[in-house]
C-alpha cells in the first residue's frame, strides 16, 4: 500500500512539474505568437563580396560564398580591410520593420563565416577588430528595437565557422552554373571539395572551437545588448549532445529567452520549428509552434544580381496562409555592404506595411482558421469570452457578390469589412454561411471580412 501511495505522489509531482514547465513555456513564448511576423536580416561581411568571386558569380554565394568559393581563410579575412558599411542607420532599419508591421528582428551577429557583427574578446575576427568600419553595429541596433518596441533576437552559428579553427564546415560542393556536368567529374570535384578545405580550419579542434569561441561569445551576446528575446541557431555540423549542453546552459543568462530547433537534433528540440523557404501543408503540422523563414527574392545575404523580388501580393498572401495554420513569418532582408536594404525589400516591406495598417488585427494575436480548406483564401480567429470572430482573407472575390463559408457555427452577431466597417448581410444554409458582399473587392490582394460569432 505505501508504494502505491508512494508511486500515486511521485506521479502528482511530475504531472505538476510538467504543468508548471508548460505554463512556463507558454508565457515565454505568448508575445511570439501573437507577434506572428517579424524581420530577418542576413548581413556580414560577405555583402562585400556580393555573390561575386574573381569575376563569376558564385552559385548560392552570398553569406555562402567562402565555402562555396572554397575561399583559403586568410584570402577571404583580407576582404574585411574593405569592409565599411557607412549608409548603417539602425534606427532606420529598426522604424522601416515597424512600419511594415514586423514585430521582432533576428540579425546574424554570426554566420558560417565566423565573422562577428559585434566586438569580442573570443576572436578578433569581428567587425570592431577586422575592419576600416569598427564599430559593434549591434549596440545601435539594440538601442532602436527598444526605442520602436521591437523585440531582438540573435542568429548565431553554433558549430559552422571556417574562420575560427576548429569550427566546422558543411560538405557543400560548387557545382551549379557548370556546362553539362556528368556525374563522374561531380563526384572527382566532390571528392576534392567538401568540407575543411584549407588547413588553417582544422589547426584546432572543435572541442576547442566551442570552449574557446562559440560559448564565449554566446556569452557576450546575452549579457551585453539588454533583453535578447530569440536565440536562432543554425546547422549544427558535427554538432554532440555535449557541446549543445555547454552552449544551452549560456541561456540562462536570458530566462526569458526563446530558442528554435536547430542547435542539435533531436535532443535539443528548442521552442518552435523552422521550416526554411516553405510553408507547410495543413498535414504537416504537428501541433508544435513553427515558423516558416524565407527570402524576399532567391538569397539570404546580398548578392548584386539577384532581382528576381516575390511581389507584394505574394507576401502578403503567405503571412495570411501562415497566420491561418498557427505560424510565424520571419521573412528576410540581405542589405549590402554599405548598410542599406535593397531598393527591392524597401518596396515590399511598404506595400505590407500598408495592408498590415489595415488589417493587422487579422494578424496579430490571432489563432490558426477552425474551418475546413477554403478555396477563396484563408482564415485567421480570435476567440475572447464566448465570442468568436473569425478574420476572412478573400483572395479570389465572388463574382456572384456571394461568398460561401463553409463550417461555421454559432449565431452571426455581425459581418463587416476590416478596412472601412461597411457591414454585410448573411445568410445561412446549415453550417454554411453565404455573405453578401460589393461586386468589386476592397483590397485586390486580400480583403478581409471580420464575422463575429
């Protein structure tokens, strides 16, 4: 009888500790989910180079271009003594994500390169120590976000760095733009080029890498910028379950901090999903909080020649489609070398601005659509006492004046257009709901009708 009473104790306990970590979890995660968009930047001294080596252009160079240039180490460090970003103003970058209705940041203080956007002890390859420029371009950025309101997250390259030895470097090969390559000479080129490619990397360990420069300066990044919201891990190549522990213990400088799921799979789980470049099917989704990054044309860091810009409409539409299926938006800007965001990125991020004005109670704070697939867009809820409100985003407008929900319940207290409060009339058939709506929609990209339930 004690061990069962013993067991029965036991189990409350952990039932209560595992409620209590939830809770947790969830209040360090809310603003997350409510913010639903936020802004990524991929900016280092690669923009340099903008997606160019010794004349060509590098495939999928740009913050990619040493390993894929297979650039030697101390070649590629003497392009940062041209490094000198002057047009930087990270209140304007901070005000241009506001105005576009992004709530948070997330820059690469370090990517694969291994070169730091900020001032460290850990290495002096960083942009105060390597370049004309020198100075820390985080601490203006840190001062912006909590001047505007926008929380800050940091992007870090745990365990990729070519510079700093030790670090490790993914087997990528450099094979595209090649006239009618066969496999055989593909697989001799392999055979040469994947990952260390100058000995200068492997004159440490990686051991020695993470004690030495990749702890340290996660350090210096959670204890000298003020609130860090997000720790954004990338590719963890050759990554242990031991040198993530030693990097995740650092969190605890931020206890508020939230994480994603690349620092080591599948130990080390983080808060929320990162699929890259795609929005997931409805199928796909596992109940876990995700968030889709993506890039506004074809690359992360700048590259001088890629203009090929997704337009507004389809931006728009995917922060709508993602919202809808409970997702966040980190959509990316790679600014040049001198510090400016492409002409390209300024005028998407203004037309979604203009929307989000608009409609961004569509977005905000919202929950994923209880309704079945819509072939006429998407739909987003907010559900507050007994009330519901669902966020109708029409993509293709009824030519007919009649637009047919399908799976709605409870009684209609109100259909009105977002934009300008117009109301609408219903009408239903079981749990179809049929509104009428003006022969010309509102908004041609995504209108947005509020039903309140």
């Amino acid at each position: 009888m004690f061990m069962k009473k013993l067991t029965l104790f036991l189990m409350v306990l952990l039932s209560a500790a595992a409620l209590h970590a939830q809770n947790t979890r969830d209040q360090r995660m809310q603003w997350w989910r409510d913010a639903r968009f936020g802004m990524f930047i991929h900016w280092g001294d690669y923009a340099l180079l903008a997606g160019n080596y010794k004349g060509h252009q590098v495939g999928r160079g740009g913050e990619w271009i040493m390993n894929r240039g297979k650039i030697p180490v101390l070649e590629y460090q003497q392009f940062a003594k041209q490094f000198n970003p002057v047009k930087y103003d990270a209140d304007a970058w901070v005000k241009t994500a506001r105005d576009a209705g992004m709530k948070y940041i997330v820059i690469t203080a370090k990517h694969h390169d291994g070169f730091a956007m900020f001032k460290s002890a850990a290495s002096k390859w960083n942009i105060v120590d390597a370049t004309p420029y020198g100075k820390d371009v985080l601490i203006p950025l840190a001062a912006a976000c909590k001047k505007y309101g926008i929380k800050l997250g940091f992007y870090y390259s745990q365990a990729q760095d070519w510079n700093n030895p030790g670090g490790a470097a993914a087997r990528k090969v450099a094979t595209e733009g090649w006239p009618n390559p066969d496999s055989a000479k593909i697989d001799a080129y392999t055979q040469a080029n994947t990952g260390h490619w100058d000995p200068l990397q492997t004159s440490a360990t990686m051991s020695d890498y993470i004690d030495k420069v990749a702890v340290p300066q996660v350090k210096e990044l959670l204890t000298n910028y003020g609130e860090v919201a997000v720790l954004w891990w990338d590719t963890p190549t050759n990554m242990t379950d031991e040198y993530a522990q030693k990097l995740q213990d650092v969190l605890k400088l931020q206890p508020n901090i939230i994480t994603n799921d690349r620092l080591k799979r599948p130990n080390f789980p983080g808060d929320y999903k990162t699929p890259e470049q795609k929005i997931p099917n409805q199928s796909e989704l596992d109940g876990r909080d995700w968030e889709t990054c993506m890039t506004m044309n074809g690359t992360w860091g700048y590259k001088d020649y890629d203009h090929k810009w997704k337009s507004t409409e389809t931006l728009i539409r995917n922060l709508a489609d993602i919202a809808s299926k409970n997702g966040n938006y980190l959509l990316n800007v790679g600014p040049d070398a001198l510090g400016q965001f492409p002409e390209g990125s300024l005028t998407a991020l203004k037309g979604i601005g203009q929307w989000m004005k608009v409609n961004g109670a569509s977005i905000y704070g919202t929950q994923g659509s209880p309704l079945p697939a819509l072939e006429w867009g998407r739909c987003t809820q907010k559900i507050k006492g007994t009330n519901t409100t669902l966020y109708l985003h029409v993509f293709n407008w009824p030519a007919d004046g009649k637009l047919h929900v399908p799976g709605v319940k409870g009684t209609v207290n109100s259909a009105r257009l977002l934009a300008n409060g117009k109301q609408l009339t219903t009408t239903r058939n079981g749990e179809e709901l049929v509104i009428n709506v003006p022969a010309t929609a509102p908004d041609s990209i995504d209108t947005v009708i509020a039903v309140t339930l």
